[in-house]
C-alpha cells in the first residue's frame, strides 16, 4: 500500500526536512521520469549496491542482485539494524509472500519511525522485485542514514555536502563543483577531495583535465585501497552519460565525507582555538600598548611637575622674561601633543575593555599606579601647579620692572645729592673767620646762614634717598648691599653736615658782635637765589623723573600734572626776574657810590650766571618732557589697541567654545538618526573644530604681544587667555571621548546583534530618566528605568545588578554600562568550556595535549603562542611533553580551573 506524498517546502529541486520535523519530504515528481533512464539506473544498481554491501559486510554477509535480495525483507531488516545500530522486531521465518510482505513491512516501518514519509513505496512491490521502487526505497535509506545528518555552516543534507564539497576543493586547479553531476566527470573533484585530506595517496600536479577516465580510476582505487570506501561507480559510466545519476554521485561522496569526518572536526576544533588565541593576541598587544602609553605620559608629568614647582625667581628681568618665553613653549609646543596623548589613553583604555567585555574576558587591570584614575589624578595635580606659575611668573617679572626703576631713581637722587655735598666737609671745617675783617666775619655769618637753608632744602631729598633703599630691601632687590652701603654712607655724611654746620655756626655767633651789618642786598640775593635755585633743581629733578604707567589714564594724569607744573612757570619767571633785579641793584650801587666788587657774593655760591643757565635748561626739559609723555599715551594707545584686539577675539571664540560643547552633547544623546549618522556628524563636528584652530593661534599670538608689551589687565573682555586654552582643551577631549562612545557603542550593537530600532530604544530611556542630562544615571533613577522595562526589582536583585553596572562603585550608570546590561543575558561569545572542548578534540579525547600535536593542527604562531604558555600536564597518566590544556583554557577566562 503506497502513501499521499506530503510536500512543505522545495530545497533546490531535491529533499528538505519540513517545519514539522520531518526529517526528508520528497518533491511531488521524485524524480520518477528519471530513474527509467537506462544509464542512471546502471548507475544506481551499482552505486547502492556497493553501498549496501559496504554496511552488510559487517554482519558477514552481501548482496548480488538488489532488487532480487531485498524481496523477502531479511537482509533489508538486516542492512537497517547495521546502519542504525538499533534492534529491528524479530523477522517472520516462512517463505510465503505473506511472510516477505511482512518482513518488508517491518523495515518499512522502522524506517517511517525515524520520521521519513515514504512515497509511492510499498512492501508489494520490493516483495514483487520492483526495480524502481526497490532503488527510490534504498535511495531514501542513503539519504535518510548517511545524508541527511551532514550539516556546514548552518545547512544540511545535499545543500550541506555540497558546500563541504566546495570548500574542499576550493584550492584547486580545474576543479568548480557547482553540482552532484556534471562536476565531477572528469573526476579531478573528487581527487582533490582525497588530495585534501590524504595528499600522500595522490599527486594532484601530475592529474590532468583531459584524462577523465584515469582520473576517476585512480581516485576509486586509493579510496577503495586506503580510505575504506569499496568500489560504487565506472568510470565509462559516468564520462560516456551526458549527466551522470545525481543520486550514485551524491551517495559516493557522502562516502568521503563520514571517512574525513574525524579530520574535519579536528580542523573546527583547530579554528577555534586559533580564533580565540587571536584575540587574545591582540588583547594583550592593546594591553602592552595601554602600558607603555601611560608609563611615558607619567614619567613625563613626573618630570614637569617639578619644573612647574620651581618658584625661585631670577635677579635680573632678562632671565625672568626667559622663563615666561619658556613657559610659553611649554604650553604652546610641549603640551598639546600630551593632551592627545591622555585623550588617546582614555579612548584605547575604553575600546580595549569592550573588546575583553565582548569576548567574554575579564576586565584589564593596569599595573598599580596607571590607571585611568590615576593618570587623571596626577594630570589634575599637572594643572594645579601649572595654573599658578604663569601668573607667579608676571608678577615676579612687574617686581623687578619695579625694582629697576626704584634702582635707577635712587641711583639719579644719589648722584645729585652727592654733587651737592662734594666739598661741603671742607667749607664747613675752615677756620677762615679767625683772620678775616668785621665785614667779613658778617659776610661768612650770612653765608653759613644761607648754607644752612641751603641744608634744609637737601633734607627732603636724603629722606627720599633713605626711602627708596627701604622700599629696595623690602621688595628683596638682587643688589640691595651696594644699595644700604650707598644710603648709610649718605646719611652718616648727612649726620655729619649738620654737625658740622652747628659747629661753624657757634663759632660765627661768638664773633657776631665784632661785625658790621653786612650788605642787606647780597643778603637778600642768597636768600631769595637760594630757595629759587633749589626750585629748579627741583623742577629739573622731576622732568627727568622716570615713570611707569599702565593705561590711559595713568599717563593722562601725568599730563596733566605736567600742565599745572607748565602753569607755574610764569610765576617762577617772575621771581627769577625779582633775583636778578637785587644783583642788578648791587651794580648798581656799587656803580653809584664808586663801591669795587671783588669776587663773587660772599653769601652765596650762587652767581647770576648760575640762576640764567639753570633757568634755560629748565626750560629745555620742559618740551623733552611733553614729548616722552607724548610717546608714551602713543604706548598706551597701541596697548589699548591690543587689549580691544584681543577681546574681540576672545568674546567670539569663548561662546564657540561653549556652544559647540552644547552641539557635541546634544548629538551624543540624539536618537533620530543611526549611529553611523552620529559618527558623521561627530566626524564633522571634530573637522570644524580642527579647521577653527587657525582663530586659537591667532589669539595666542595676539596673547604673546599683549604679555610682551608687559599688559596685565583687559577690562574689555571676561575671558583671559587661560580659559580659552582649558576650554579649548576640554573641547577637543570631548568630541574625542564623544565619538570613541560612539564607536563603542557600535562595536557592542554588531557583537550582540542589537538593532538599530532596539538602540534607539535603550537611548530613549536612558535619556528620560537622564535627569541632569551629563550622560549618566544615579541610582534611583536607573531603578525607575528598569522597572519602566518590566523588571520586577528585589533590593537583593537591584543590588546584584548595581555590581554589573557600577562595578568601581561611582554611584552612576554610564549608558555603554546599560547597553551591556540590557544585552549581557543574550550575548553568544565563546566560552572556557568551548575552547577546552575544542582542545579536547585535537588531543583525541586526552586530558591533556602534547607539543607535537599542537604544532600538526594549529597554525605555528598560534601553536608556539600555546607552547609557551600552557602548563605541564602532572596527571598520574601524563606522558612527556604533556601539556595542560584544561588549565590553560580557564586562564583565557579570567576563570579558576574547572
């Protein structure tokens, strides 16, 4: 009795197992029209009937006629119990035809159990020696025992052999097996099937295309004589049929692939352990790197630190300025390339983790002291030092500006003190009194009187002197013990003037009484020259007076003093008119009354000559010094200038600044476009940031002018030069860590297999209960986000999550710490367990592995990789050279032996 042909699917017009789990439907036709070919049933007789055999030899028997020996069902039942390995139901002993059909039943129906649908087949017809029937049946034997189970890369059965099949003979010259016909005429297939297993048995250079008759021979004889698999086909068969019987074909390789099946596992086994000793490869090269990186990028802060620290100012403003340009180098050329280095670190540190997260290995461990945190920590200890020594650096080089200045004033007031008192010792110790005549006794007293007004004048000055050396000490000038001699040495002349001065006085007042009034006119010529004179030394001191401004207005307050000084000098002509006019009297006088004036005014030093040469070189200085104060306001115009330069450029590259850190995290949580179209627009915003660099430059060097020209204030601007550098810093640290996120987050989407849909999911969430929106969760909020998803949280359970997510214990949840969470329980990565399995393979089931087998089924950089970092093997079974296998692949784990 035959069955209804059951038909779900079409697999290339041959078998396919049906969604019910069938395990082989046949198509509609079976290939019915086919089998009444007369050279593909040649083929079949033969092909199954050595199969069959190749299996009944086992049980010590065989076939002749097939269609003949199957019909009272014994060695069908028979065939089927050695294939299977299973005990068929004891066969009926008569040799009616009731008994046959019932043995042939019984076959039948074992073979119906395996969930095989047999068609248009029928214990009748094998009893009645039906050849069609009788070779569909075997056919669907072969197909069902030694066929179906074959499975590459996700397919089975024929589609399966034949991608084996294509693999196989992928390498080889002349050979393109696209089917189970046609292909393997000329018989170099399957001679580069048995090349590629065996290449000892067959020398495939010396085959050739146009000998297919020598070719199928000798591959049927070295597989009949080496490899076990008798005899199926004729070589004349198959090259004289245009299209040689699919199903003879298909069931002679299939021979080949169960004898090569042990070599074929073994070659799995071996590309797996090659897989995952390449990550770990290259694992370990990212973790040597990491190493040297932040051992370099250390020892570099190690030795600048100090350098920064260094706040031992130089004496003169020469080696000061030295320092600030070498400062200058350090952040201009020094600095940036160790910016690009921390950046770099923090990104290959974050991809190297997600590599060892994917690759189910355990978290990389820096060596003690160069971890992320600590090279974050001393860089922070790099720029508190750094954030200090420029602005120590201007103050110390305004110092000794300052320095220099009082340095040259008390220098200029020393010299002029000093000119005054040359010879006053001297004057003050004559005893020319005691000889001299009643006028000129009164003549000296009104000198010595005059001298002494003189002295009063000069104590301002000396006092300003002892000022100036004061402020020099306290302000720690280099050569502030030349400074203290000098002044001591003028004020103790000083102490001894006045001494001096009081002696001669007490000596002219004892003689007093022995002199005449002395002349009222020269008298009142010293005393009114005197104070005038002093006046304009006065007047040519300040003139000449150096000064140090810093703006606008500064300077224009020296104009304007400069103007009320200008404003005086009528007034000041006038009494230098009313000075000469009582020496004019003299003349007068003595012209008058035939007086003869002999040498100069006993009163005084001072001539009429002496008061019209200084008046002229006070008027001299007069417009040298309205054109020094002119140059300057011209200085303080071109400052003023620079500043209002600067601070246009600074009031433009600040709020770019910020609003491109703005962009950059807006597009870091956009979820509207893929994360390729946020790496573009991060890839773009990072080109726009690299291409603004040239508007940064440009305000350093504007920065250097403004330092150069000694500017220390800009009241046009908010921004110093600093926070456009540390803003600029961190500007180009974000979008650096902002698209490595990106990278890792696309690396984790392709190895756990999220979608995009699913991504944009994770985001949004992650972004509603982002409160602060800085790319991180506290806790709380990361519970409500769960339990948003569905999740059913415990204290113990959220808890238990908090360790997966937050394993340093920060208190927040980053969003690539979510991403892993949410894919963590679905991820498929190869596990110790697969890897030792794998070992377990190529060590033929020992507990251990030997070197030579290594170095035969792995290639020699990752055989040597193993050699030399597996164990010895000290099992009481062990051989030499044992290696230990099960250990080794627990340590690629981060696991402890199993």
């Amino acid at each position: 009795m035959t069955t209804v042909i059951e038909t779900q699917v079409q697999y290339n017009n041959t078998y396919m197992m049906s969604t019910t789990g069938d395990y082989m439907i046949q198509e509609d036709d079976w290939d019915r029209d086919l089998l009444l070919d007369p050279a593909w049933e040649k083929q079949q007789r033969k092909t199954f009937t050595a199969w069959c055999n190749s299996h009944l030899r086992k049980a010590g028997t065989q076939i002749e006629n097939i269609e003949e020996d199957f019909r009272n069902g014994l060695k069908l039942m028979l065939l089927l119990e050695v294939i299977s390995g299973e005990r068929l139901p004891k066969p009926d002993k008569g040799k009616m035809r009731f008994h046959k059909i019932a043995n042939v039943n019984k076959a039948l129906d074992y073979i119906s159990s395996k969930g095989v649908k047999l068609v248009s087949i029928g214990a009748e017809e094998i009893v009645d020696g039906n050849v069609k029937m009788t070779l569909g049946m075997i056919w669907t034997i072969i197909l069902r025992f030694a066929i179906q189970d074959i499975s590459v890369e996700e397919t089975s059965a024929k589609e399966g052999l034949l991608l084996w099949c294509q693999r196989k003979t992928a390498p080889y010259r002349n050979v393109n097996v696209q089917n189970f016909h046609i292909s393997w005429k000329d018989g170099l297939a399957l001679c580069a099937l048995i090349h590629r297993h065996r290449p000892d048995l067959i020398d495939y250079s010396k085959l050739r295309k146009d000998d297919p008759i020598g070719n199928l021979n000798t591959a049927f004889e070295v597989a009949e004589k080496y490899l076990d698999i008798p005899k199926m086909l004729d070589a004349e068969d198959i090259v004289n049929t245009p299209k040689p019987d699919e199903k003879a074909i298909m069931t002679y390789v299939s021979c080949f692939y169960h004898a090569f099946a042990g070599a074929e596992q073994a070659e799995t086994a071996a590309n797996r352990i090659c897989k995952v000793l390449a990550v770990n490869q290259e694992n370990e090269r990212l973790m040597e790197e990491y190493e040297k990186l932040a051992s370099e990028l250390l020892e570099w802060i190690r030795r600048t630190i100090p350098w920064l620290e260094n706040r031992v100012a130089e004496q003169t403003m020469r080696a000061m300025q030295q320092k600030l340009e070498d400062f200058r180098d350090y952040r201009r050329v020094h600095k940036p390339p160790r910016v690009q280095e921390k950046c770099q670190l923090e990104i290959n540190f974050n991809t190297l983790q997600t590599k060892l997260r994917l690759s189910n290995r355990p978290a990389f461990m820096p060596s003690e002291g160069k971890m992320v945190s600590d090279i974050a920590n001393a860089w922070k200890g790099l720029e508190q030092v750094e954030k200090g020594y420029e602005e120590w650096l201007l103050t110390e080089i305004r110092r000794l500006e300052r320095l220099d200045h009082l340095a040259e004033k008390f220098k200029q007031k020393c010299s002029l003190h000093e000119s005054w008192t040359t010879g006053k010792e001297h004057l003050l110790s004559q005893k020319d009194y005691e000889t001299a005549s009643l006028m000129e006794i009164r003549a000296l007293m009104r000198k010595h009187e005059a001298f002494e007004s003189d002295l009063a004048a000069h104590q301002d000055r000396v006092e300003q002197i002892a000022a100036i050396a004061q402020e020099l000490n306290e302000l720690d000038y280099h050569d502030a013990a030349s400074v203290n001699t000098r002044c001591q040495g003028i004020c103790d002349q000083w102490d001894n003037l006045g001494t001096l001065t009081q002696k001669r006085r007490d000596a002219l007042e004892r003689v007093e009484k022995l002199w005449e009034t002395i002349d009222q006119l020269y008298l009142e010529f010293a005393k009114r020259a005197a104070p005038f004179n002093n006046w304009m030394d006065g007047a040519m001191e300040d003139l000449q007076d150096m000064f140090i401004v810093h703006s606008i207005e500064e300077i224009q307050s020296l104009i304007t003093a400069h103007d009320q000084f200008k404003a005086t000098l009528p007034e000041a002509d006038k009494e230098r008119i009313a000075v000469m006019g009582i020496q004019n009297e003299i003349t007068k006088i003595a012209q008058t009354y035939g007086i003869k004036l002999v040498g100069v005014n006993p009163y005084t030093v001072l001539s009429p000559q002496d008061i019209t040469n200084k008046w002229e070189a006070v008027k001299q200085l007069v417009p040298l010094r309205d054109q020094m104060l002119q140059e300057e306001v011209a200085r303080q115009q071109a400052n003023e200038r620079l500043r209002r330069s600067f601070a246009a450029q600074a009031n433009i590259i600040g709020p770019w600044i910020q609003t491109k850190m703005e962009e950059i995290g807006h597009v870091s949580v956009d979820i509207t476009g893929s994360l390729e179209e946020q790496m573009n627009n991060l890839k773009q915003y990072e080109q726009n940031i690299i291409n603004y660099k040239s508007n940064i430059d440009k305000l350093e060097g504007d920065h250097q002018l403004i330092q150069e020209a000694l500017i220390f204030d800009n009241k046009h601007t908010n921004y110093t030069m600093e926070h456009i550098r540390v803003g600029w810093e961190q500007l180009l640290t974000t979008i650096a860590r902002t698209i490595n996120e990106v990278e890792n987050q696309i690396l984790t989407r392709d190895a756990k297999g999220i979608s995009q849909e699913q991504l944009n999911e994770f985001r949004a969430s992650f972004n509603h209960f982002d409160r602060k929106r800085n790319g991180m969760m506290d806790p709380d909020d990361f519970r409500a986000c769960l339990i948003s998803m569905g999740y059913d949280l415990g204290e113990v359970e959220f808890a238990r999550i908090m360790t997966l997510v937050d394993p340093n214990n920060t208190g927040v949840v980053t969003f690539q710490a979510f991403i892993d969470f949410m894919t963590r329980e679905t991820a498929e990565t190869d596990t110790a367990e697969q890897v030792m399995a794998s070992f377990k393979i190529l060590a033929s089931d020992k507990p251990y592995i030997t070197v030579e087998e290594l170095r035969r089924e792995l290639p020699p950089e990752q055989a040597e990789y193993c050699i030399s970092r597996m164990t010895k093997y000290t099992g009481f079974d062990a051989s030499p050279g044992a290696l230990d296998y099960i250990s080794f692949s627990s340590a690629l784990y981060g696991e402890s032996d199993l």
